[in-house]
C-alpha cells in the first residue's frame, strides 16, 4: 500500500514538474516574464524622468527602463536581433537614430497624434523616429570679457584674438561629431575643414566634457567655448549670474546647429500598441513640460523652455540633415582627426 501511494505521490509531483516546465517554455516564447513595455533608454536621467513614471499611472500600462549610452543600446539591439526584449529606443544624438534606422532596428509608427506634436523638421519622413527634445551647440562666451556682438557665426571661435582662449570638447564626443558631419553635408568638405583648422590654430584647450568648458570660462581659463545650450542653462537655474552666456550662431541665416533627442519603435517589438501610445505621450504637452525643466527645449511648438530661458525660445535654429549627416560621420571624425582635434 504503502508502495502504490508513494507511486501516486511521484507521479503527481511529475505532473506538476511537466506543467511548471510547459509553462516557462511557453512564458519565454512569448517573451518571458513581461513586465510590459521595454525602453532602452539612452537619456542620462534613463528611468527616473517624470513622463515614465506618468505614463505608468495614467496609461496602466507597465514600463521596464533599461539604461546605458546611445552606442551601447546601438550594439545591444544589433546583437539580439529579432530575440530582443525592447519595444521603444529613446536615445540622444539623431546620428543614433540614423544608424538603428539603417541597421533595420526600427519599425515605421506614425500616428496622427506623433503627427501633430512633432513638427516635420523633427521626425523621420517614414516614421522611424521622432524628435523628443532640442539640442543646440551653440559658441559660449564670457560676459565679463567677451562682448554680446563679438561672436555671431561658428566662424568666430577662429578669431585670432581667441587664440589660446578657446575650450572645445573632446573630439570623440557624439555632439562634435554630428555638428561637424552636419556642416559637410551643408557646407562642403573645403569650408568645413577651413574652419576646424582655423579652431585648432587657436589652440584650443580640450577637455572633457561640456559643463568643463563652461566653468573654464566662467573661472577665466578661456574666454570663449562650445557647448549644448542645456548645459548652461542647469547652471543658471541654479547661479543666475554664472558668468557665460550663449552667442547664438548664424541667426541673420541658417541658424544654430540643432540636434535632438529622439525615439523610434523597435522593430522586433512585442508591445506595439502601448509603444507608439507611450511615444504619443512622451511628446504630448504635458510630458515635453516635465522634459524642458533641465533645460532643453521642447520638440513640441506648443511648449516654452522654462522660465529661466525663456528668452531662448526665438532663437533660429538649423535643424541637423539627419540622412546627409549621418552617412558623413565617418567622414568628420577623419577630418577632426586630421586638423588635430584631439
């Protein structure tokens, strides 16, 4: 007796052992334990921005943020190919977007409402990606040794009398790099190396990072710099007579190089309906207001910088030639290679 029940025993045991089994093979065809939307997120603040964690709220609908740079998430998409957990890219620099569009990492997603919000300028005619917030580089100088007309063009950072007075960032930064790809797909391969050589016979001082440039400015190293407008602005919000201001470039013209930030639906994504909806979202009003607090600027016109930099909202902007310029990236960092941008 004692033997038929054990009998009974193992073999229920067994029964359930085979469905525990069945059950995770069938969890991880669908995707495994789903914890909802996936977003590899690029952006430096990654989960913690308002927008996710309003999305989640609102919508009811689960978000997991999975961080890391904007060419870490490139090669994690590439490498788990059809196999990824990813649903939404959110990275910064369109020259990532270009490149997860080209590697066929990103599915169209236009909606009518992506459409309203995000104005053409911004977004990708086929709807592979969209425009999230506005970066300008933008020349910096000092406001106690520069004067406000002194510099007016990118042209003007070749200025002699800013020789050994000029801070640039290092060359193998993503922002140089699309700036300089931006300006051979607009300008010319001639001019552009004309002007990067007329830089670096100034003899800039290079340093790592666009908040280094900023306070080697306003602590007298250097007089003039380039940097993204947000940087400056974090700064004023806290130190609203920090010594630098912007000089907007070009504005009797094409205006300031413009680059963004921005998303795309992935392709393999398992999510569809709640990706594009949390797309829709991050670029409705409400949210873009929760992005502009650090200081960038809304991609959606409906929306003003905060009020620190308020007065930055008419500034002409260029917006960047994704397609053009990012097929030149090569190209620029062999130029910034070969004037000496280290």
């Amino acid at each position: 007796m004692f033997r038929a029940l054990l009998g009974r025993r193992l073999a229920v045991v067994g029964v359930v052992v085979f469905l525990l089994i069945l059950g995770a093979s069938a969890m991880a065809a669908f995707g495994g334990d789903d914890a909802g939307v996936v977003v590899y997120n690029g952006r430096s603040q990654y989960g913690s921005e308002q927008p996710f964690r309003d999305f989640e709220k609102n919508q009811r609908a689960a978000l997991q943020i999975r961080g890391g740079t904007a060419p870490e998430l490139f090669e994690r998409l590439r490498s788990e190919g059809e196999d990824t957990p990813a649903d939404v890219l959110v990275t910064t620099d369109l020259a990532n977007l270009w490149r997860a569009k080209q590697a066929g990492l990103l599915a169209e997603a236009s909606s009518s409402k992506l459409r309203a919000q995000v104005p053409k300028g911004f977004r990708d005619p086929g709807g592979q990606w969209w425009g999230l917030s506005l970066r300008i580089r933008t020349p910096m100088r000092s406001t106690e040794r520069v004067a406000a007309q002194a510099v007016k063009s990118y042209e003007d950072l070749g200025n002699r009398r800013f020789k050994s007075r000029l801070c640039l960032r290092t060359s193998n930064n993503e922002y140089n790099q699309s700036l300089v790809a931006d300006m051979l797909a607009k300008r010319g391969a001639q001019k552009t190396e004309k002007l990067l050589r007329s830089w670096m016979d100034n003899e800039p001082k290079i340093l790592g990072s666009d908040v280094d440039v900023l306070e080697a400015i306003a602590a007298g190293r250097c007089d003039v710099g380039l940097t993204n407008h947000y940087y400056l602005g974090r700064i004023l919000a806290d130190t609203p007579k920090f010594p630098v201001a912007p000089a907007w470039p070009d504005q009797d013209g094409a205006g300031a190089h413009t680059n963004l930030s921005g998303l795309g639906l992935v392709r393999a994504s398992r999510h569809r309906e709640d990706a594009i909806a949390l797309m829709e979202h991050l670029t409705a009003p409400a949210a873009q207001r929760e992005v502009v607090e650090n200081s960038e600027l809304a991609v959606n016109e409906k929306v003003l910088p905060p009020s620190h930099i308020r007065h930055w909202s008419e500034v002409r902007k260029d917006p960047i030639d994704v397609a053009r310029a990012g097929r030149l990236l090569p190209d620029a960092v062999a130029l910034m290679q070969r004037v000496g941008w280290k």
